[in-house]
C-alpha cells in the first residue's frame, strides 16, 4: 500500500483541526441541508471549469467568511456568559442589599416604574388603532356632508383668489394669473362679467359690503374699483354629483386631466375695460385689497413691504402702513370694526387699528417659523393665521404671547378663510387638499378629492357664502378652476 509523504499529513491534520473548529451553517430544511452541504473536500475535488487562480481566491475568500462567522460565534458565546453572570449577580443584590432585604417600597416604585411604561406603551398601541377608525368615520362624515356641485371653468391661468358677493344679486369672483377677473353665475356657472383693466396678473378679488363693486389687485403695482350690473340667468336643474363622490383614497392625475379651456368661455359675457378709480401708490406688485367696513376706504397690500389705506371717493392716500421686514402676502379688514390684518414673508402679521381717527396703534404677532400666506378675522376679538411652516393659529387679540389653538398640518397653508357665524376654518394646501376645522383646533372634514373632482393642483384660496344655499364654500387653484361646494354644516357639528 502506499504510504502519505510527511508533509501531505501534516497539511491534512491541519485542515481537520481547522474544520473541527468551524462554523457550519445549518439549514432548517434537511433535504436542502443534505442537497447542499458537501464537505469542502468533495467541493475542492470536483471538475470545475473556473479557472485554478480563481478558484483558488474563492476558496481563500470563503474561508476567510468562514473565520469570521467563526469569531462572532465566539463572541457571541462569551456575551452570553456575561449577560449569564450578571443576571445571577443582579439576582443576589436583589434579595439582599448590604445583607438586609429590599423594602416593600422600593419593590414598590420599581413595580410602579415598570407598570407605567407598560401602560404608556398600551395607550400608545390604542391611540395608534384607534386613529385609524376615527379616519374612516370621518370620511364617511366627509361623503354626506362635503359635496362638489358646480365647477367654474373659463379662466387661462390659475386662479389666486375666489370671492362672493355680500348682497344680492350674489355672484362669485374670480382673479386670475390671466390679467383678468370674471363673475359668475353660482347657479349656472355661467360667465357673466369680465374684467379686463389690469395689464398684469390679477391677484384679489373682494365686493362691496352694499353696492355693486369689485375691488381687484395686481401685479401690475395698481389697485381697481369697478362697477358692474348683472341679470342672473334662469337657474338649472343641479346634477347628482353624490355618486362621484370619493374618500379619502386618492387617485393622482396628470396635467391632462385638467379641464379642457381651449374655447374661451368668457368671451361670450360682457367685458368691462375700464375702472371707476385706479389707486396708485405702490412700487411693487399688489398682492391682495380688502374693504374697509362702511365700504368708504379700502387697504392694500405690496411687494414693496407697505400697506396702504385709500380714501375710495378721492382715490387719495390716507395712510402708508409700514414696519414689515419683507413683501406682504395677505391683508384682511375686520366685518364690523375699523381693524385692519396684514401678513407678510417676514414670518409675522399685524394688527392695526383705525377705531381713533387722530391715531392708530399697531400690534406685531410672532408665532411662525415661515411665511405668513394669509391672516384673517373672525367673529369677536379673534385672527387666524396660516404659514409655510405648516401650522394654522388661532390668537386672541387681547393676548397676543401665544395662541388659544394651533393645527399642525402636513402641507404649506394658503389663503385661509373663516366662516363667521358657525366658525368653521376651510384650509387649503399646495397639496391640493381642503380640510376644515373648527376655531378650536378639531378637524371636521376634508373636502373630496379624486381623479374625477376636486382640484388637481395647488389650492390658492377657499372663501365661504354663508347665505348662499346652494354653496356654501368655494375654493380656486393653479388648475384654472373654480369650485363650489355644499357643506351640510350641522352634519359636521353633529359629528363632532
């Protein structure tokens, strides 16, 4: 028989010991584990077309994983024994601390310590499955209450502001990126009027508290007043629009989707060229307008960083409201009351005062970390203010150190607006959601929106008609359209 050469032995010996000592990876189906697991003899012995260079690199490569495998089996064998002695000493020191038992009240507030973080975990796990019913319940709340009924299409840009006649006949306004500002028919969605003095984008859209007016603001660093006469047409039968209706499952669209405007529907109404008074006083782009109440001065606010009050009758300047840090984004008139709100990128608003004729005060809010897109008055001593930074605050103008209520939202807030008498918020976001909340931060509900309705891109502003039956909330965007909305308020007060 032929005998091993000493060196082939050794070389043997080696190997074995080096294998008696390795990890193997063991499979929890045997018949795979048997399928799989040669002996790295039988793997080095068998016909291989690789390369013997490379072969031989796998080899050293594999057995290099093999060690460390081998290793952290180790390692984790002592760490084991470790976390073994420990317990064992813990268990020692638990019966005895100096040779005396643990009191009862030590065993007591451990227990108490370990019972808390049991419950607080508990709440945790309820509120979280719990949150999600609540979802649901309410978008079933959201279905019965939040339906779309007229959709306002004409405008051939986005639409930044939408407003509602105060007195009869009550229309709807729209101000557009267009250069133009239409009317419109609520009922029939109709075009009644349109306004084309500006020679740059329209940026507000605000009525008179008695007469037939509009005020509209633009980029074109001017301010218009015009008159306007219209026949409401013959209202038509409202289409069923329940059954279009979606939750809160959203169905994204592309820029096809958005409505068709190639014919122009304004062309067909009436068209307005020149205004009553033109106010000029800015040097920059006239972002927003609102009447004074008693509708004899209007405010204006800037790019320039100024807000300035006009005497309507005169068209002449009565005060230049300076102090922000930045451009205005907003200004808001109160209904009843000689106060005036205005925000702006500074991350601030504020409030000014014209009750004294001889004086006015000003007051700064501080409560945001970003832009402030829009303040506006409610009911009483109390503002709304919306941000970028993604939260809607409620202040009472008495106590301005912080606010009674805020809403933290998942998207930057635009041009809020508040529904006085029932004191409802309608929210709207860049992205393309509207929710609504009450003043004292619980959320109602959130208006529809799918492939087939609701805005399919930034929603600019929201404004309520709280008279008007057949909607009662309309919001705009930068998908060129206008929408109304009926909200069956005590249905959502009822559910909350």
């Amino acid at each position: 028989m032929p005998t091993e050469s000493g060196s082939c032995s050794t070389a043997r010996q080696a190997k074995q010991k080096r294998k008696s000592h390795s990890l193997s990876i063991r499979r929890t189906n045997s018949s795979e584990q048997e399928r799989t697991g040669l002996p790295r003899e039988m793997l080095e012995g068998q016909d291989s077309k690789l390369p013997s260079s490379v072969r031989s690199t796998l080899l050293e490569l594999f057995g290099q994983i093999e060690r460390e495998f081998e290793n952290l089996y180790i390692e984790n064998l002592e760490l084991r024994r470790e976390i073994e002695t420990l317990n064992e000493r813990l268990a020692v020191e638990g019966q005895a601390v100096d040779g005396a038992e643990l009191s009862k009240g030590q065993l007591k507030t451990k227990a108490s310590h370990s019972t808390s973080q049991l419950s607080q975990k508990l709440k945790t796990t309820y509120k979280a499955s719990t949150s999600k019913i609540v979802s649901s319940f309410k978008t079933t709340t959201s279905r019965a209450a939040c339906q779309l009924v007229k959709e306002y299409v004409g405008h051939r840009d986005g639409i930044w502001d939408v407003s509602a006649a105060r007195t009869p006949p009550v229309v709807l306004g729209t101000a557009s990126a267009d250069h133009t500002a239409l009317l419109w028919s609520i009922e029939t969605g109709r075009c009644l009027v349109k306004y084309s003095g500006h020679v740059g984008s329209v940026n507000s859209i605000k009525f008179h508290p008695s007469e037939q007016l509009a005020l509209t603001a633009s980029g074109d660093q001017t301010a218009h007043i015009w008159s306007y006469a219209v026949q409401l047409p013959t209202p038509q039968p409202v289409a069923d629009t329940t059954q279009q209706v979606c939750g809160e499952d959203e169905v994204e669209c592309s820029d096809k989707d958005e409505p068709d405007v190639d014919a122009d529907v304004s062309s067909d109404c009436p068209t307005i060229r020149v205004p009553l008074t033109s106010l000029k006083s800015h040097q920059g782009v006239v972002i927003a307008a609102d009447w004074l109440v008693g509708g004899k001065q209007v405010v204006t606010a800037s790019w320039d960083r100024t807000a300035n009050l006009f005497d309507v009758e005169t068209a002449e300047l009565v005060h230049a409201l300076t102090g922000h840090d930045q451009e205005l984004t907003h200004c808001c008139t109160h209904p009843t009351q000689r106060l005036v709100v205005t925000s702006s990128r500074d991350t601030t608003f504020r409030l000014w005062d014209f009750r004294d004729p001889s004086i006015h005060s000003v007051n700064v809010f501080q409560g945001h970390t970003d832009t402030v897109t829009s303040a506006v008055f409610t009911v009483g001593d109390n503002v709304v203010s919306g941000s970028d930074d993604r939260t809607v605050k409620v202040w009472d103008l008495r106590n301005m150190r912080s606010p009674i209520a805020t809403i933290r939202t998942d998207s930057a807030i635009n041009r809020i607006n508040v529904c006085v008498s029932q004191k409802i918020i309608a929210l709207p976001h860049d992205n393309r959601q509207v929710r609504l909340f009450d003043l004292s931060g619980v959320r109602l509900a959130r208006l529809p929106r799918s492939s087939r309705q609701g805005h399919r891109r930034m929603v600019c502003c929201s404004a309520w008609s709280e008279d008007h039956p057949m909607c009662n909330l309309f919001t705009c965007g930068f998908d060129r359209q206008a929408i109304g909305w009926n909200i069956n308020i005590p249905a959502l007060l009822q559910e909350k």
